[in-house]
C-alpha cells in the first residue's frame, strides 16, 4: 500500500507542476498580448521586458521549481498591469486575444 501512496503522490505533484506552469505561461500570454494591441506607448516598456524576460527564460525552468506562492505573486502583478490599462481597454476595440488554449 505505501509504494501506491508514494506514486500518487508524485503523480499529484507533476500534474500540480504542470498546472502552475500553464498559470505562469497564462499571464506572460497575456500581457504580451496586450502589448501588442494596446501598443508599446499604452504600456510601461519596464513592465513589458520584465515579462519579455519571464517568457524567455520559461524553456529554462524546471518542472516542480515553481511553487504556488511564486504563480499567486505573477498572478498579481499580471491582475495589476490589467487594472491599470482598464481605462485604454475600455475605449478600444480589441481583437479575439486567445488562441483557444484552455488549462
């Protein structure tokens, strides 16, 4: 009974390694997206290379070395640059941003 404990176990925390990397790749998605619609002088160039970096740097991360905490803070952050451009948003058409990812 232990060894099937122990495997779902692993299986738990690879699926939960997956997940938190699709929240992480959510939020790079989409405030580059952003970006481009809205175009470079609506949004902080800052704001723009810090996530620029992040998804650069993506194929680099190891699956499990991302923890919730760290997702929940880029999750903020991303919530946090949508706040902001909520008055450019609202006076502008934007186009169907997804591609039809769904996670």
């Amino acid at each position: 009974m232990k060894p099937l404990k122990f495997l779902l176990s692993r299986i738990s925390r690879k699926g939960d390694s997956r997940h938190l990397r699709a929240r992480l790749e959510s939020c790079v998605e989409t405030v580059l997206l952003l970006q481009k619609e809205v175009g470079e002088e609506e949004l902080s160039p800052e704001v723009v290379a810090q996530f620029e970096r992040l998804r650069d740097s993506l194929p680099h991360i190891k699956e499990g070395s991302v923890n919730e905490h760290d997702i929940c803070r880029i999750e903020q952050i991303t919530n946090d640059v949508l706040a902001g451009m909520r008055n450019v948003l609202s006076h502008k058409s934007i186009s169907n941003m997804s591609d039809g990812k769904i996670h």
